[in-house]
C-alpha cells in the first residue's frame, strides 16, 4: 500500500535527519539520497534559469531543503484533506485545496509550466523503493469481522496487542519459598554492597587482591548516635503501631486522673518545643495546661529595670 | 589534725575542717560559647567564719581563669596554686611508680577540700579581719572564665552546617567523684552543703539545665539569649551540682508532671518510649524506703559522648544517649532500666544524702547498690537478683584474690601500717581521685554485697527502718533553713549508720563490720567430705587458704545445705581455729525408702531417678554457704553423679550456675544428659540454659572421640527453631518468648566452639551456621534481631581455628581456605550492609571487626591493623570505635608495633571522647602489648617517657584518666624503675663526687654496653662477669639466655636487653650488696618531695598585693604543656654526666633573690621562685651529703603540706 504522500513525509523525514552527508549504504538510503539529487538538479537548473552563473554549496543546499519541505507540506496537507473526505488516496483536488491554502496562485501554475525556459530533467534514476522490513510476525494476523467492511485498515501486527501467558504455577512449596526468599535476599544485597563498594571507596582485607571482599570504606559521620539509635523508617512503622497500642493498654489500665493526656502528649510537646522562640506551649489542648511544668512555661520578656 | 578527722567519729558529729560554714553559693554563667567552647560567669559563696580572724580563704578550682576575687566588695589579692596539675615537678630520672604514687597522693591530699585544702587560696582583706570577733558574712565574689576546658565539662560540637541548635551542639558536666571544681570555684568536698542558686543564660533555641527547682526563664534584652534560673534549697555538696546545656527536646513525664525529661533532637521517639517506665522505679523507691523523692522535680538528660553510663546529680541525672532505645530492642530494655534505677538509688543515697569523708564513702555506694538490688529483684525476678549476686560476688572475689584485697572503710593514720593500708597496691585508696578505677568499682560492688551481708544479720525490715531514719534525719535537717549546723544530718558516716543499724536492730553487727568493711580481702574455702556408712554421718572437711593475696582467715558461723535422700537439712557449722572437719549426722539410711518422692529444700516433692547414685550413701548433694553470706570461693568436691543431680533438681539457680562449672570437668554421658535435659527445660532460668550451652560444648570437645549422634545442641536447636517440615531451615523471627530468644541465640554461639579430631569446628555445625544467616527472616517479627545477626557473626568468630600454613608465608586470596572463604564472605557482606541499613547500636558492625580480627589472628587473612584504625577514628558510633581499638590493642601486643603503640597513645591523649581514652587505656592495661615479666623490643626509653609524661602532667583534667596511666604503666614496668631505662645517672656521679673510687661492680659492666658498641663476641665475654659479680645461678642463666635469643635472632639489642637484665637481676636481691643508685634514688625522693611542696608554701608569704592571676595560670598552663622531659638525655652515661650544670654559685642565688623580691610582677617572683628552687635543687644532687643537713634546718618549720595538715606559715598570721 504504497502511498506517495506518506512516502513523501517519510522521505523528508529522514534525508532531514542524515543531512551531515554521510555514507551511508543501506538501500533505503540510497534511495532517499537519489531523489535528493534530483531536486538538487532541479534547484540548479532554475537557479541557471534566472540567470545565476554559478552558486555557493551551501545556498544550493538551503534552497533544496526549501524546496523539499514545499514539497513535503504540499503532499501531508494533501493527505490530509483526502483523509478528512474519509477516502485514503489524494486526488487533484485535494492538491489544488491545498496550494491555496498555502498561498499559491493555481492559476499561474499552467503558464508557468509552459514556460520557454524551462529545462528538461531527466528522470531521476530508478531505484527500488525500499524495502520495508518485515515486522515480527507474532501470531496469526486477525482478519477484519464481519461488522467491519473490508477497505478499512488492517489490523495491526497482533504483537502489538497480543498478550502472552508467561507465568508458571506459583511454587507452594515452603521449603523452595523460604529457599527462594533466602537466595534473593541475599543476591540483592551481595549486588548492592557490590556496586557500592565498586562506585564508592573500598577498604580491603587482602593486599595481593584487592577488589576480593571489597568493604565499603568506613565514613565518619558527624552525629554518629542518630544512625546507630534511630530505628530505620521501616522499622519505624511497625514500632509505631506496636507504640500506640501499648499506649492504649496504659490508659485502660491505669487510670488516672490526666491520663487523658496519653493519647498524644509527645506530639504536643514536639510541636511546642520546636519553635525557636522557646518553651511555648501551643495552647492547643486544654489538657496541656494541667501539666505545670516549669519548662513548659512562657519565657518571660525581660524587665526593664532587671540586672543582668 | 587530719588523721584524726579521717578516722571512724567515734562520738562525735561532724568536724569540718574549714574555719568558716558555706552556706549558700550563686553560680552564675552567663555566656557559653560553643564555637569557641569557652565560659564566662561568677559565682559568689556566702560563708561563716567559724574562727576569730578568717585571713585566708581555701577553696577549689582547677583550670579556671581567674579574673578578680572580692570579698564583702573589696578586692582580694589571691593565688592559683595546683599541684597536681604537674606531679612530678622537676625532671628527673626517678620514673618508679613508687615515687609517682607517693608524690601524686601528696599533691591530692595538698589541695584536698575534705582537709580543708584547696587550690585557691584567697587573702581576706585586713579591713575585714580586724573586725573582731561577731562573726561577721563575708561574701566572695570570684570571676572565672573557661576556655576550652580538658575536664569538668564536654562540649560536643558535631561538625555540620546550621546553628549550634540545628547542629545538636551541647555542652554538659562530668567528673570522676568530686570534680566540680575544674568547672567554678567551689568548695569542692561532699561533706560542705549549702543552697545554691544558679543562673546559665544560653542561646534561645537551648535549654539549660540544672539542679533544682527551674523558677523562671526570662529573655535577655535582645531577646537572642534566655537566662534560667534555678533555686536549690536542699543543702547541697558543690559535688553534686551539675549542668547540661543544648537544643535539647522536652519530654515532660506522662505519670510525673514534676519529672522531665531531655533528648537531643530527633530522638524524643526514644525517649518517651525509654522513660515510659520510669513512674514505677520511683513508686518502688519510695514505698520501700517510706519516704517521698527528697527533692521537688527531677530531670533526666541524655546526652552524647557521656563520661559514664550514668551519673547522678541533686535532683538531676546524666545518661549517656545510647541507653535510648525503640521498642523493637529486646537487650537494651533491661539495662537501660537498670541503669535508671541505679541513677535514681543515688538520688536518695549519694546526692540528697551526702558523705561526711571518703571512707564514708562505702556506706552511700552500698546503701544505692543495695536498694537498687531490691527493685532488681522485684523487677526481674528473684532468679535474676541470686544470679546478679552470685556474678558480683565472683567477679569481686576474683579482683580481689588477683589484685589484693579491697578495703571498704579505710582508717588511716595511728595505725601500725602507717599511712598505707593497702600496701599491695599500687596506688593510694587515701583519696577517690588516686584509686584505679577497676578497683572502684570494685568497692562499689564490695560495699553493695556488704550491705545484703548486713541484711541477712539484721533483716530486711530493719534495714529498710535504718535507711528510712537515715532520710527522714536528713529530710528534716534540709528544711532548716537558716541554721547550717543542722545540715551535717545530711552527711552520713560509717558510725553513725552503724549507730542506726544497733539503734533500729538492737544487734551487734561488729564482728560482719570488722571482717568485711575494716579488713580487705575475702575468704577462700576448699571443701570435701566423706560418707562414713557405719555412723552414718557425713564428715565435712572445710580448710582455708588465708596466706594468699586477697585473702584472709574466717571464723565463724558457716551454713551447710545437704540434701539427702529424706529431704534437704540445713546446718551451721562455726569455722574455728583449728577445725577442719565437721561431722554432720545424715537423717537418711541409703535407698530406705527406694519408692518414695523426693523432697526438696522448697518443699516441692520431686520423683529422680536415683539408679546414677552410690548405693550406700543417702547423700544427694551438698553445698557450702548456699545463701553467700559470706565474701568468698568455695571449692568443693563431690562426685560427678551428685553435681548431676544438683543441676537437674536444686531449684536455686546459683547452685545450678556452680553445677555447670563443675561438671566441665566431668566430660560423661551423664552430664551431657543432665545439661541437655536442662537446656530443655522451659522453666529453668534462662542464664542457666546458657550457661549449660557453653558447658555442654566444652564437654563435648572433651568426649570428642565418644560422642555419638549429631554435633551438641544441633537436634535440640533444630527441635526448638527450626520448621517442623524442613529441620534445616530455622522459622522466621518472632521472638516473643525472651527466654527462648536469649536461648536461640546463644546456641549458634556455643556450637561454634566445638571442635573435631583435627580441632577443626564441623563442617555441619560451620554449614548449620551458615544457614541460620542464610535463612533468617525477620519481616514477620515485631524485634530487631540485630543483636541475633550480630551473635550468629559471633558464632562464625568462634568456629574460626589457626589456619595451616608454613610461617611466614604471605597470606593471599588464593590460598583462602573454603570455609574460610565462606566465612569471610558472610562477613563482608554483612558489614557493607550495615552501611546501608544501620543496626541499633551498630552491633554488626561491632562483631564484623571482631570477626576480621580472629581471621587475622589466626593467620587467614593478612594482618593488618589499618581497618580497625579507620573505624576507630572519632565519628563512628562509640561501640564500633571501642571494638576497633580493641583489635588495634591486639594487634599492638601480637605484632608488636610501637606504630601503632605510638598512634594509640596519640589518641588517649587528642580523642574528643572522654571514654573512648579511658577505655584505650583500660583495654591496653588488659591486653597489654608487653609486661614487666616479659622482653620486648617495645619497651624503650621514649616510652617510658611518654607515659611518664602522660601521667605526670598530661592527664591532669581527668582523674580517671591518670589513674588509667598509672595502671598501665604499672602493668607494663611495674613498681620500681622500668627494666630499659640506664641505671641512673645519678648513682655516677655520686661516685665521681664522693670521690670514693669503689665502684660497684654492678654499674661497672654497665657502662660497657652503654659506651662501647658490643657485638654478640664481646657480650659473651660479659656475661660471666656479670654471674660472678652477682653470685646469683638463677641471674648467670637468665642472662645466657638473654644473650643466645639475641644472637639468634641477629638484630642488635643487645646493649638494652642486657642492661635490662642485669637491673631486674640486681632489683630483687636483697642479699646482695644495695646498688648506690638505688639508695640514691629512695632518699632523693623523700627529699624532692619536700622540696616541692615548700616552694609553694612560700608562694603563700607572698601575698600582700593582688596577682597577676591569668599570667599565673598561664605560667602553669605551659608547665602542663611543657614536655616533661627537658631535652631529651641520651642513655649514654659519660653524656649524662656532661649535660648536668656546673655547681651554680651561692653568690649569684641571693642576687637572684633579692631581685625577684623588688620585682612588682608578682607572678614572675613566683616563677623566679620556682626556678631558683629548681636549680638549687639540682645543686643539690651534687652536694648531697653537705647540703642535706642545711636542708633539714630550713624546713624544718615549715610544714608540708603533703602531709596532710593545713598550714598557717608565720607570715600569713600576722
């Protein structure tokens, strides 16, 4: 189902993208590269047409990429039109829509094609259109069901809809499970210490063999306590669900008078010592003023007369 | 005066040996600055005189610079004088640890608050002493600064962005005993109380805090900084105040509004769950003793780098931060309770209630120790409490019986052993700051188990009465507000708690008291016994062994449990002179009654198999003071069978603990029967159960070639933790039942320690263990089992043996055995996951370091200390820093690197932690890279500098610290001079001088060696020299092999191993002809001694005008920092002799004199002094005998103050 407009964009897509001029030898490129050289011809010709003796590289270059994309415009706008009036190939008029469109004068296009000047080109030498690779065919292609009249297209390649059964039977096994969990776990960690050892600095046990056993290499921290002390954020959950319970059992248990408080007391406090400004109690809870501590209290503004 | 005071109050109360009362004191900081880590502030002590004429003002300050004194407003001239800032002030080439021990506890006891000493000594303007005798206020104003102080207080300054605050920057007090004064003048004692105020202005964003009641905060004018101030009304020791100050969180108690609680920041999750209990510690208390918390509120601050686990303060305590813990650690939980119920005993005992002197001491140390036995008790169990005991009491027993004894009241003075009643020792036990610090502890534990031996003569009940009088006496004396007199309620004293226990008991409790607290060491008993069938009788022998160190004779009441086939029987049996055996009636005939149940002593009835026992004797088992009323070790013998049967069926978990000791020497089927059944048993006690584990795989190593079935311990563990349907994959962690998880992780640990045929641990116990860490699953489990995963490593530790390979062959990885591989495989991915994924307290960490090192050791893995060194570097956590340095103490003694000798050393001298330098000096003392008894090419010259200097001058802010030094450089030279050390110059040139030509023959082929270079040829032509002079056949020997090693060995240490040899064969000789540097050397010390300490007695005269004090400070600041070695002597005898000075001219001292006397820089006359004396002195090494008279008469007036008596010099008087 070669389409000329499709074609066209994919051809400017693509010399657009090896414009560097490399060697290239794959078919479709050569391809490409010959109706390049074509419209190059075509660029010289009418650049010699209005009378230019000769031109730098780089103009003929520029011009052909204009004249190129033209082209290529003309023919996507074309398709375009011809897709919206929901048929699949371009007729005259769909280009003569466009070309107006695009500002030109279509009455000119005849005179102008009659010219006396004008040059003859020859045929751009014929070379195979390329070939475009098979898709990996995956599958039966599914055929159009009977609801759905034949000239629509086709169904794509089935792997791109195709899904495809791959687990097996989930092992039950406890033994192979905890194998299984044991062996992961570990091959995890080995990596992991692995590639921190290779990306960071590495002590070592052994001098003849240094990369055998890499340990990451000790690091002073500053505030060394709070890593060794702080339980790390996953531990943190669970030990906060096992907290609040626990909490809950005190103040069923006990029940003393301003328990109550016990249900939140820490994070009131947090939240009240944190500020810079000192000990002042958010008086948030009515509760929190039961509590006469003295350093929950205010910090008093200075007096005026005070000493020291 | 002082000896006196020091010795039992007969019937006296209390005597202070001040001439004025202090009664109330302002503390008064008003700047802290962490960047520089300085403080400024006041403080101004109001006090009586007691005495007509108060001229001269004694107190205590160390490292404070003092900027003006003023008494009642007036300025006072004063002087700085620390003499223990420096011990040993010139140099000389003494270096024994005799000298140093005599010489430092003179300088403590110079400066001693509880003699009435100190080291600041303030001149009361005469305006004021004139007024006659009304006993008139004064009030002293003292203004002091700290710069950077070594002592007293510890910033912590971590190195991060943002403000202080945002830094967890903070600043707190600590100290080893008194030590109040390296922090604000004070009278630095426990027996002087007064009322404080205390004011600390610190930034905004921090909170200060102190002892006492907070009154308010109030904003400075800038409203930048806050000032707290705080009120303490109960009469207080300047010893028990203290201060903590940074961005701390708040945690006000849930159960107690009074009672707060500190953390630094991001922890307060920690601590609400570590406090959470701490309501029911204080309800424990308080209901035992009858009596409320004495002081209004009490706060708990934790803070980093502490100096001690704990330390109680009036009204306050200091944790270190790593007792915080989450509520997913099991370990943690019971000692860091532990720890808070100790701080709080000494709240009621040690801090409200004070001591009268330092042997007063063991009563406060008991009394806490004992009560917070009790709450131990209560809390975990009765097991818990008979195991504590039984620990301390062995651990006790054996410092004792190793070190000599610990004396728990010590009476000083008067007595026949003159100043010191510990001789054995090697430092003074006159004063807290002199004691090595295992030994105090000791004391502590001595003086807890002491008090539990007064319980058992008196009863609880009346014990507790005692305390409760002891605290209602105190508690009503600390409400009299203005009458100071009735403060010394508050201080208790060995007589009067003495006086008490007859009082509440009505019993003479003497004989305990004599045997446990006025005499040191402990008592040895070894028993056995014999069955005679015919009487059917039991004969018991029970000898002593009191000529030993450490021990001494008991006589007296002993209690003998035996248990027979017809139930258990006590009988007491008196210990007397000369009877050794103790006939003890059986109430059983053998197998009587075959069919019938057992009794026990708790009255449970028990059916045993009794087929293992002798058939003739009715005897189960029998144990000797069962209930440890006693301080002592028994050893007993009985058969095998009946160890047994004690394990199995005596319900004490203290006889079950002996069992299991004893039966590691009966390696039977038996035995492994009775610890499996054991370990098998959910109701026994789990340190038993642990103890079995190990027991039971000594025994099995024992029975190697016996043993049948599986490795010990494999089928049981996989019994208990292992999936039913798969035995060799452990279950996933739920460690719900402690018992079980205490157990699950000993297991591994102990299997680990069997060995096979080839003393190789099995390769199915090795893979069994592999697979523990392989299969651990904790998802499911609601506790870390960090402290599991860290014991498994434990356990590979433990399966590691000596690798097989020719010596000195280069370890490589090749050549890594398969196991090994696998080991060190495990453990390295272990520590690199650490890394990632911290465990709580590091512990991975901990055991990974200590699991390299024993591959090192046992030649796996090259050995290599450079590891150890970077974990060990300041910025790890504590505990991983702790065992790194243990494994670099290691690999200093097995490889002996002076290198890293020399970086340990560095370190206890630079580390910013305070523990972390005691602890490298402890671990060192324990593990030490060379001992006097042995050679080492450690042991040079420069070391023993080194030390030397370290403490004489370089540990001065740390008294735990100098007493660490002197532990170690007793464990590595000994008492008398160090082996490698030239014999003193002196001893030369003494014979030079005397011009008596008799050289001893000792010296002469000393100096051979020294001047020459000798070969390994002319060395032997020597040696026989050296064994006809010394006439000694033990001497000719040694030094022969002395000589044939150095050879061998080809290196050239001849010249020292020689000499050294030659100076510890001549030491001991008594016999032998006294070597005159010897001689030289004891008189010269006595009379430095003096010497020194009369120059500061002059210091004194020269009062009148006021000091330049910062110059003076700084005059002893560069003594500190001066190397105390000046210049460095090569050995060389002939060079020593050059390097001393000319005899100076008497003419050129009085000029020196006179011009320093019209000099107006007051501190530059002292320096003149102290240079003059210094150089006299050394003149007068020279001219000994003549000057030595002259010497006699010039101070003869003067008294020392080393001996321990205040001092009035005729110019003060006047």
């Amino acid at each position: 189902m070669a389409d000329p407009a499709v074609m066209a964009g994919g051809f400017s897509a693509v010399v657009g993208r090896s414009g560097g001029g490399k060697a290239t030898s794959s078919p479709a490129e050569n391809y490409q590269l010959a109706r390049r050289r074509t419209l190059q011809v075509v660029v010289s010709s009418l650049l010699t047409e209005c009378g230019f003796e000769s031109a730098e590289k780089a103009a003929v270059e520029s011009l052909t990429e204009m004249i190129q994309s033209y082209i290529s415009e003309v023919g996507r706008c074309a398709k375009a039109y011809c897709e919206h009036t929901a048929r699949i190939t371009p007729t005259l008029s769909d280009t003569v829509v466009t070309l107006i469109e695009m500002g030109f004068n279509v009455n000119t296009l005849p005179v102008y094609a009659k010219r006396s000047q004008r040059m003859v080109i020859t045929a751009p030498p014929v070379t195979n259109a390329p070939v475009i690779p098979k898709a990996l065919i995956a599958g039966q292609k599914r055929t159009h069901p009977s609801h759905i009249p034949s000239h629509f297209p086709e169904f794509p390649d089935p792997h791109t809809y195709i899904k495809t059964p791959t687990f097996r039977e989930p092992v039950s096994d406890y033994q192979v499970v905890r194998e299984k969990a044991a062996s992961q776990r570990r091959d995890v960690e080995r990596a992991l210490t692995r590639f921190m050892a290779k990306t960071g600095e590495t002590q070592s046990l052994f001098k003849d063999d240094i990369t055998a056993f890499p340990l990451i290499a000790a690091r002073p921290s500053s505030i060394p306590y709070l890593s060794a002390l702080l339980p790390s954020e996953l531990e943190l959950q669970t030990l906060e669900e096992t907290d609040s319970s626990e909490q809950d059992d005190q103040t069923d248990s006990e029940n003393t008078p301003g328990n109550n408080l016990n249900d939140d007391p820490g994070a009131d406090k947090e939240n009240s010592m944190l500020p810079p400004g000192g000990v002042v109690p958010s008086v948030k809870a009515s509760e929190e003023n039961m509590i006469d501590n003295p350093y929950l209290r205010p910090v008093k503004k200075p007096k005026v007369r005070r000493k020291k | 005066m002082h000896e006196i005071k020091m010795n039992r109050k007969k019937d006296k109360g209390f005597e202070s040996p001040r001439p004025f009362k202090l009664t109330h004191q302002v503390v008064c900081i008003n700047n802290i600055n962490f960047q520089r880590k300085s403080v400024i502030g006041f403080v101004e002590l109001t006090i009586f005189p007691t005495v007509v004429n108060l001229n001269r003002i004694k107190l205590n300050s160390k490292q404070c610079r003092i900027y003006r004194v003023r008494v009642n407003d007036l300025e006072a001239p004063f002087i700085y004088n620390d003499p223990t800032l420096e011990v040993c002030h010139h140099e000389s080439k003494q270096r024994n640890l005799n000298y140093f021990s005599s010489a430092y506890t003179a300088a403590v006891s110079a400066v001693d608050p509880d003699a009435g000493h100190g080291e600041l000594v303030i001149k009361v303007p005469s305006e004021l002493w004139k007024q006659g005798d009304e006993m008139n206020v004064l009030k002293v104003y003292i203004e002091f600064s700290l710069d950077q102080p070594k002592g007293g207080l510890h910033f912590v300054v971590p190195d991060v962005e943002g403000s202080m605050a945002e830094r967890g920057a903070h600043v707190f007090s600590f100290g080893y005993q008194n030590s109040t004064r390296f922090w604000f003048p004070c009278v630095d004692s426990y027996s002087e109380l007064c009322t404080w105020k205390l004011e600390f202005t610190v930034d905004a964003s921090m909170v200060a805090v102190s002892c006492g009641d907070l009154v308010e905060t109030v904003y400075t004018h800038d409203m930048r900084k806050k000032t707290f101030h705080y009120v303490l009304p109960i009469p207080t020791a300047a010893s028990n105040i203290s201060l903590s100050v940074g961005p701390f969180e708040i945690l006000v108690d849930p159960y107690m509004h009074e009672v707060t609680h500190f953390c630094l920041p991001q922890l307060l999750p920690l601590l609400k769950h570590s406090m959470s209990y701490l309501h029911e510690i204080f309800e424990f208390y308080e209901e035992i003793l009858t009596c409320r918390y004495p002081y209004s509120c009490f706060k708990t601050v934790f803070v980093d780098e502490a100096y001690v686990q704990v330390s109680s303060y009036a009204s306050m305590s200091i944790f270190s931060t790593n007792l915080l813990h989450s509520a997913l650690i099991i370990d943690q939980t019971p000692l860091t309770r532990q720890c808070l119920a100790q701080a709080l005993a000494q709240q009621f005992f040690g801090c409200f209630i004070s001591r009268m002197s330092w042997a007063d001491e063991w009563v406060l140390k008991g009394i806490s120790g004992y009560i917070y036995g009790l709450y131990l008790k209560k809390t975990f169990g009765v097991n818990q409490y008979r195991h504590w005991i039984k620990e301390e009491l062995d651990k006790m027993v054996e410092y004792e019986l190793k070190m000599g004894g610990v004396l728990l009241h010590p009476t000083f003075g008067g007595g026949k052993d003159k100043d010191n009643p510990t001789p054995h020792l090697h430092f003074s036990i006159k004063h807290p700051h002199t004691l090595s610090w295992k030994y105090y502890k000791m004391f502590q534990c001595k003086a807890h188990l002491v008090m539990r031996l007064i319980e058992n003569r008196i009863s609880m009940e009346f014990m507790l009465q005692v305390f409760n009088k002891l605290l209602s006496l105190a508690s009503t004396a600390s409400s009299q507000k203005y009458q100071s007199h009735m403060w010394s309620q508050m201080l208790v004293s060995t007589h009067s708690f003495l006086k008490s226990i007859s009082n509440v008991s009505g019993k003479d409790i003497g004989p305990l008291i004599k045997q446990w607290v006025d005499q040191s060491a402990v008592v040895k008993f070894f028993g056995s016994f014999a069955f005679n069938r015919k009487r059917n009788v039991l004969e018991l022998e029970i000898r002593q062994d009191y000529t030993s160190s450490g021990t001494q004779k008991y006589v007296g009441p002993i209690k003998v449990t035996v248990q027979e086939l017809d139930g258990s029987f006590n009988h007491t049996l008196q210990i007397e002179e000369n009877s050794l055996k103790h006939d003890i009636p059986c109430h059983s005939k053998s197998r009587r009654n075959k069919k019938k149940k057992i009794p026990l002593m708790n009255g449970e009835e028990v059916d045993m198999d009794l087929s293992a026992m002798d058939a003739d004797s009715p005897l189960l088992w029998i144990r000797i003071d069962p209930d440890m009323s006693i301080l002592r070790k028994v050893e007993f013998e009985q058969a095998d069978f009946m160890w047994q049967y004690q394990l199995r069926y005596e319900r004490d978990v203290v006889a079950q603990e002996e069992s299991i000791l004893a039966l590691e020497k009966f390696p039977t089927p038996a035995s492994r029967l009775a610890l499996t059944d054991i370990l098998e048993q959910d109701q026994c006690f789990y340190k038993v159960r642990q103890g079995a584990c190990f027991c039971l795989a000594k025994i099995a190593n024992s029975m190697m070639s016996t043993w049948t079935g599986p490795p010990a311990m494999k089928s049981l563990f996989t019994r208990m933790f292992c999936c039913k349907s798969c035995p060799n994959i452990v279950k996933t962690n739920t460690f719900i039942s402690f018992q079980s998880y205490f157990l699950q992780k000993t297991m591994p640990v102990a299997m680990a320690q069997l060995r096979d045929i080839q003393n190789l641990c099995p390769k199915d116990v090795l893979n069994f263990i592999l697979d523990l860490i392989k299969y651990n699953d904790n998802r499911k489990n609601k506790f870390s089992d960090n402290y599991y995963r860290a014991e498994l490593i434990d356990a590979l530790t433990n399966s590691l043996t000596p690798a097989i390979s020719i010596s000195n062959e280069v370890r490589t990885v090749d050549n890594l055995n398969g196991d090994v591989r696998l080991i060190l495989e495990e453990i390295t991915r272990s520590l690199n996951m650490e890394k990632l994924l911290p465990s709580y307290r590091n512990t991975i960490t901990v055991s990974c370091l200590r699991a390299i090192r024993m591959l090192q050791k046992n030649g796996h893995i090259p050995s290599d200390p450079s590891l150890f060194k970077s974990y060990a570097e300041y910025g790890h956590f504590v505990d991983v820093r702790v065992a790194a340095l243990e494994a670099v103490v290691d690999y200093t003694r097995v490889d002996r690197s002076s290198v890293e000798l020399q970086w340990l050393l560095n370190m206890v001298q630079n580390d910013p932690a305070h523990y972390v330098r005691h602890k490298i000096l402890s671990m060192l003392g324990k593990n030490p890279p060379f001992t006097k008894a042995a050679e080492s090419p450690l042991c040079n010259e420069a070391l023993v500098d080194q030390l030397w200097k370290l403490m004489n001058s370089g540990t001065s802010h740390d008294w735990r610290l100098r007493c660490d030094a002197v532990n170690l450089y007793y464990t590595l030279f000994g008492l008398t001079r160090p082996s490698c050390l030239p014999l003193p110059e002196l001893g030369l040139v003494l014979n030079l001088k005397e011009k008596k030509a008799v050289l001893n023959p000792t010296i002469k082929p000393e100096q051979g060696p020294d001047t020459t270079e000798m070969t390994g040829n002319t060395m032997g032509v020597h040696i026989p020299v050296m064994g006809f002079t010394s006439s000694l056949d033990e001497g000719l020997i040694t030094m022969e092999t002395v000589s044939s090693v150095s050879m061998s060995s080809g290196v050239a240490p001849p010249p020292q191993g020689l000499k050294r040899k030659l100076d510890s064969v001549v030491g001991p000789l008594g016999s032998s002809p006294p070597e005159p540097g010897q001689v030289l050397q004891e008189e010269d010390s006595s009379k430095k001694f003096k010497i020194r300490f009369n120059t500061m007695e002059e210091d004194e005269i020269d009062m009148e005008s006021p000091h330049d004090s910062q110059a003076f400070i700084h005059h002893h600041l560069n003594i500190l920092e001066r190397p105390s070695t000046p210049g460095k002597e090569p050995p060389a005898v002939d060079q020593a002799v050059l390097s001393l000075p000319v005899t100076p001219l008497p003419s050129s001292f009085s000029k020196e004199s006179t011009s320093s006397s019209k000099h107006s820089g007051h501190h530059h006359h002292h320096h003149e002094h102290k240079k003059k004396k210094k150089k006299k002195h050394k003149h007068k090494h020279k001219h000994k005998h003549e000057s030595k008279d002259k010497e006699r008469d010039s101070h003869a007036f003067s008294n020392s103050p080393a001996s321990g008596r205040s001092v009035r010099s005729p110019s003060m008087s006047d």
